[in-house]
C-alpha cells in the first residue's frame, strides 16, 4: 500500500519560481507577502548580458543569481534561512524527509530539465521549487502557474534533477524558512531593500551587468543576426526567455514597477513615485523590445534588431534615471506612511 507523508499548504500561485517557493515556505510560516513584495524585499532585479563560446545565443538575464534573492530576503527580514547541502543522495533525500515529516514544506534548487511536469525541456540548474509530501513513488512539489502549481514528478526524476551538475547548480541544495520572535517588519524594510538594489545596478563592477549591460545589449544585440544559422528558431526563443520563462514579463521589469507601486501606498516618497512611474515605462519598452527580437527571427530582417537595439539604449538610460531617484531614498526618512 502506498502510504502518503504530506504538509498542508497555500499554494498561492506565481510567476517565479523562487518567489513562488518562498511565497509557500512563508504562508505556511504566517507571513504572507505578494510575490513582487518577496522580490523587491530579496533586491531581485538586476541585468546581465551573459555570453561565451559554448553558448549558442547570448542570455539576457534580469534578475540576481538564483538563491541569493532567498539570501538577501531572509537576511533582510531576520529569517532563519536553513540550507543543506551534500554529494550523497541518500543524506539528501534524509534533509529532505525530516523537515516534512515535522511539518514544515521545504525548498529545493535542481535541473528543471529532468521534472517529469516541465514542458520546456532545456537545462535550468537554477530552478527552485517547494516539496510539501511524498509517497513511495513520487513528490509532490509546487512550482509556478506556468508549470501547473501543484504538481508532482517521480522520485528517481527527482533524485536526478537535484544531483544535476553544471551553470547555475547546486550540490541537492535544499532548505527552510523560520520566522522567529523578533522578526523585522516587511515595511521598515522596503528603503533598505531598494537602495541596496539601486547601488549595484548603478555600480556594476563589471560593464555586462546594471545599466552598463543593458547599454552593451543594446549594441550587441544588433549584431544576433550573423551570431546564429537558425534565427527563425534562436531569436523567437531568445524573446520568450524574456517574457515568458518565469520572469513575470518584461525580464522581471513587471515585478518590479508592481513591487514599487505596492511600496507608494505604504510609503510618502517623490522619489519612489518617480522611480515607479520611469519603471512603469521601462516594464513596457522591456516588452516592445522582446517582440521586435521575435520578429526580427521570423523575419530575417535585421532592421527589427536595430530597432531593439534602440529601445535598450533608451532603456540603460530610464533605469539608470529610476535607480538614480530611488537610491535618494536613503537621503532622509520617508516622513510619513500613508494609510493603504
């Protein structure tokens, strides 16, 4: 007979994979955050253009590393932040077990590719998704919308997916969130969590990230034509990475105008006004420029790229402009909170 070991769980609904674990781990901790809330609070946005020999296209990515969102979160917050780590499957399976069986859900970073659920079978190390049971032949995970929320994939699939080795992976990486007495508030939080975000973005250290990256895009990006021998199927594939490979749309620009305009009814702010209302703009322009690589792919029209390439020029300039405004939050206090 096949015995069940589950933990009852709001499986909410997300566009993000880490946010949407974290939005389980935290729901079933008490505390329940909107997942652009749980990404501005993590400093998640950012921008790298990400290229090498081996890659067949350059990768537009537009959030931090995966896990350290769930870092900077639970340092932010005062969470207790548990991670496991190890190369012996039998010894992960057992970090894994425990935590169920106390009743508590538990997160995982793995290979997407190998989930028996996932559409899209192309090899993502940074996946994360919530474990809340199992029996003696599958788990039963939560993952995004997208990936049908409450799913579930076998055992050894899984074993797989998190022994996976390669960009992004983590030794079967996984973890669990507390919130203990004491934990800060998510709103005295919000100033520390942008400015953070702004000073690496207008400080990159290196000319492929921040505002400086999505400048160098601009330019490189007119040149995928001759990068690729298949641009009907690399340039439409590069555009749904954009909007649709769990960014929430417009390389995670929506999150992010929909964290600050969250933040503008909690907080008194002209500068995150300002920030809110040039990122609104930005998360549009974000969405223009991925349909024109699209179109430039089914095309074969090169011009679609310049024309791309144009709007992230403009678009280096918007964010650079709305980071700018919301670095000044740390200026002075906010004076007042505004009453939702």
């Amino acid at each position: 007979m096949t015995v069940m070991i589950d933990v009852d769980v709001d499986a909410g609904g997300g566009q993000h994979c880490e946010t949407t674990a974290l939005g389980v781990l935290l729901r079933h901790q008490g505390l329940d955050l909107s997942e652009p809330m749980l990404f501005g609070l993590g400093s998640g946005l950012s921008f790298v253009y990400w290229d090498s020999k081996t890659m067949g296209m350059p990768f537009l990515g537009g959030r931090v590393k995966p896990f350290d969102l769930t870092r900077n979160l639970a340092a932010r917050l005062g969470l207790e932040l548990r991670v496991q780590e190890t190369t012996s499957p039998r010894r992960a399976w057992a970090n894994v077990v425990a935590p169920i069986e106390a009743g508590h859900p538990v997160g995982l970073q793995l290979d997407s590719y190998y989930l028996d659920y996932f559409g899209s079978k192309v090899h993502f190390g940074g996946h994360v998704v919530a474990v809340y049971g199992y029996d003696d032949h599958d788990a039963y995970l939560v993952d995004t919308d997208q990936q049908g929320g409450t799913v579930s994939t076998s055992l050894s699939s899984l074993a797989e997916a998190r022994a996976a080795r390669g960009p992004m992976t983590a030794k079967h990486r996984s973890f669990t969130l507390t919130v203990p007495p004491g934990s800060r508030s998510p709103q005295a939080q919000i100033v520390p969590a942008i400015t953070a975000c702004a000073e690496a973005f207008l400080d990159p250290p290196i000319a492929n990230l921040g505002h400086r990256g999505i400048e160098k895009a601009g330019k490189l990006v007119r040149t995928w034509m001759q990068r690729t021998d298949d641009p009907v199927r690399d340039l439409p594939q590069a555009a749904l990475l954009m909007e649709k490979a769990g960014t929430g749309g417009a390389l995670f620009r929506n999150f992010y105008r929909d964290f600050l305009a969250e933040c503008t009814r909690l907080l008194d702010s002209d500068h995150l006004r300002t920030g809110h209302g040039l990122y609104a703009e930005a998360a549009t322009l974000w969405t223009e420029a991925a349909a024109l690589i699209a179109r430039a792919g089914e095309s074969r029209d090169a011009r679609h790229l310049v024309q791309a390439g144009s709007i992230l020029a403009d678009l280096s300039r918007i964010e650079r402009e709305a980071m700018q405004a919301l670095r000044r939050l740390a200026d002075r206090p906010v004076p007042r909170t505004v009453s939702a």
